[in-house]
C-alpha cells in the first residue's frame, strides 16, 4: 500500500502530516509520497485525487485507487495502520 500526502509550504496545519510522514517511512512498512501542491507535479497529483485542502493523506492501493483518505488534517499514525490490516 501507499500513503499519499499533500501539504502545502505555507500551510499552518501540515507540520503535523509531515511529522508523520517521516515516521512512517522510517518505520517502513507503507511506502510513503510526499506531494508538495506548491510545485506543478505535486498540484497535477492533487487534482488527479480531488484534494482541496491541506493535509491531505491518500492510502492507496497497488493501482493507486483510493483506499481512504484523510483531507484537512492529519490522522493519527494508528488510524492509517488500522486501515492497512483490512
């Protein structure tokens, strides 16, 4: 599975989403993309999916359909594993 993640540079809410970010990708067991919608690449990603906001975490499947997401804010690290045993 992978976990999409949307922050924006100025945005107050996402510290919060990239924290976690580097914690699951440290810890390894999802494979982690960071999307900054600042940039061309990572705002063509946004649209593809619809996020509005930011944070924005996507969890996806081997064909990057949507699994769940979280839009607006950050969840909690157990939120997205309790998601990836289903």
């Amino acid at each position: 599975m992978k976990l999409k993640i949307f922050t924006k540079n100025d945005c107050p809410n996402c510290p919060p989403a990239k924290k976690l970010a580097k914690e699951l990708k440290k810890e390894g067991k999802l494979e982690i993309e960071n999307h900054n919608v600042d940039e061309p690449d990572g705002l063509a990603e946004a649209q593809f999916y619809d996020v509005l906001a930011t944070p924005s975490l996507i969890l996806c499947d081997e064909a990057d359909d949507e699994i769940i997401s979280w839009r607006g804010k950050a969840p909690l690290k157990k939120d997205v594993y309790k998601e990836t045993v289903q």
